[in-house]
C-alpha cells in the first residue's frame, strides 16, 4: 500500500513538474511574440515620427506603452523610453496636458531609481517646453533648472550641454515678463563659451553674436551694441575675418539706427563696411548690394532723400 502510494504521489509530481514546464514554456513563447511585435511597431513609430504623422504616431506609441507594461509590469524602468515616444508625439500634435501626464510619469519611474541621473534632464526639459507651451511659466521655470542642476551634478557648472536650457529658461523668464533673470540666461552662455574654448577662441565670437542678436530682439540697442563693438575688436585684428567684420560693421549701423540719434554714427559703420569690401578679394556682390540698401536706408530713416537714392542707384554699377 505505501509502495502504491509513492508511485501515486510520484506521478502527481511529475504531473505537476510537466504542467508548470509548459505554462512557462507558454508564457516564453508569448513572451517572445510580444517582444518581436513590440520591435515592428517601434520601427513603425520611428518612421511615423520622421516623416511628422504625429497623430498616427500617437496610437503605435500607445501600443507599445500597452505591450511593454504587459511584458514587463506596470514599474518597470523599461516604461521609460515607450512613455517618452508617446509623450513626444502628444506634444507634437498640441496636446501638452496628455505630455505633461506622461511626462512626470517618465521622470518618478526614472526617480525611483537615482534622483539625480543623467536620465532625467531629456523628459525635464521635455516637461518644461510643454510647461512653456502651455503658458505654465512657473512651472517650467521649476523643471528647466532642476534639469539644470542635474546637469551641473553629472557634467560640471561650464559643460556645453547645458546651453539649450539656457535658451529654453529664456523663454519662460520672457513668459513671465522677468527680463533681468533671461538676460541671465543669455549672458552666462558667454561665460560658459569663455571658460569652455579660452576666451581668444573664434567659438567666443559665436556666443558674443549670439548674445547681440538676443539684446536686438529683446529691445536693448545699448547692451546690442557693445555686443557688437567687442566683436569688431575682436574681428579686426585677425586676417580673413573681412566678410564677419562687415556684418559686425552692420550690426553696430542697424543699432544706432534704430535710436535715431546720430545719422553719422549709423552711416560711419556702413561706409568702413564698403570700404573693407573694396579691399578685400571678396567677391560676393550679394555683401555689397546689402551694404549699399542699409545705406539707403539708413539715410532714408533720417529724411537724407537724396543720399538715399545715391546709394540705391549706386547698387546697379
């Protein structure tokens, strides 16, 4: 009787053994069918992406987010990048309050595991555009700087991948009319370009240009001007620099011009510009039709008629 009993509870356990045996070969196999599906569709995502169906790009997105929560749970660190896709794709169709949702998930999944990992700065800046786009100044202030820090944390207070930030905490300081704390943001992308690449570095005059164009659109001919006249101090010294010297040259004319003050101080630049030109082997006829249509215009602008057209007619020799 004992012997029949173990031969019973011997073939109950191999039933068990075989039963658990194909439920996991099952599941492995379904496994690795949502895994190869789950590939198609993010290839198709990617091409959807790049060729801008956003809005078909929102449903493979949603399928991949659903597949991968079915694969690997509802926490996994690998929701990350499929919340991302669609999060990106909502924001690209308009919908910044589905990707500010999805957005702040990506980033507590990502939180869960290293508060301050390189990981976080994409969906942060990604959260304060959509912040941005959405007129939620404060709150994309909030997520700009924290992405700011973690980047200072993990790549140091001067690295160059900090710059868009920089930019995009710009536009939500113009948002909230705070126009000391964008100036901020512009200017200390010179310092990081000084620090950076040395302050001789030709990448300098990139930033300086950069700033200058920002003081322009911003309204401050003053600050735009010095811009400008530190980078002619720096261009006129070095050879082969003729071409951005007379764009500098224009630079300074344009903001003298827009205050209206002096006509001989919005002339004088443009008169050294043509003058570089006829010296240099510089043969673009295009720089000097421009010199000559700012001259004629800046002499219309302070009513000098007939200068004007002497300088327009000038443009036809």
């Amino acid at each position: 009787m004992q012997k029949y009993s173990s031969k019973v509870a011997l073939s109950s356990l191999l039933l068990v053994i075989f039963v658990i045996s194909f439920a996991s070969s099952a599941q492995e196999d379904t496994r690795e069918i949502l895994l190869e599906r789950r590939n198609e569709l993010q290839q198709n995502f990617l091409n959807l992406y790049d060729q801008e169906r956003y809005q078909q790009s929102v449903l493979t997105a949603s399928e991949i987010l659903n597949i991968t929560q079915e694969i690997y749970g509802p926490e996994s660190p690998n929701l990350v990048n499929p919340l991302n896709n669609l999060a990106s794709s909502y924001f690209m169709v308009g919908d910044f309050e589905q990707a500010i949702k999805l957005f702040l998930e990506c980033i507590a999944l990502i939180e869960s595991k290293n508060i301050i990992s390189t990981d976080l700065v994409s969906p942060l800046v990604a959260l304060g555009l959509a912040f941005n786009k959405s007129e939620q100044y404060n709150e994309a202030v909030e997520s700009f700087k924290r992405a700011l820090h973690i980047n200072w944390v993990n790549n140091g207070f001067y690295n160059l991948e900090q710059i868009d930030i920089h930019d995009s905490l710009t536009e939500s300081f113009i948002g909230l009319k705070n126009l000391e704390e964008a100036n901020h943001h512009q200017s200390f992308q010179l310092s990081i370009s000084n620090n950076h690449f040395g302050k001789e570095s030709t990448k300098v005059d990139e930033s300086l240009l950069k700033l200058a164009n920002w003081y322009k659109r911003s309204g401050q001919v003053s600050s735009e001007r010095l811009m400008f006249k530190e980078l002619m101090e720096r261009q006129v010294n070095r050879e082969n620099e003729s071409q951005k010297l007379i764009k500098t040259l224009q630079g300074i004319s344009f903001s003298h011009r827009r205050e209206g003050i002096s006509m001989y101080d919005s002339v004088s630049p443009l008169k050294k510009a043509l003058n570089l030109f006829t010296e240099s082997k510089n043969q673009d006829l295009r720089l000097k039709l421009e010199i000559l249509i700012d001259l004629g215009d800046t002499y219309t602008s302070y009513g000098r008629v007939s200068s004007a057209n002497r300088a327009y007619q000038d443009c036809w020799q």
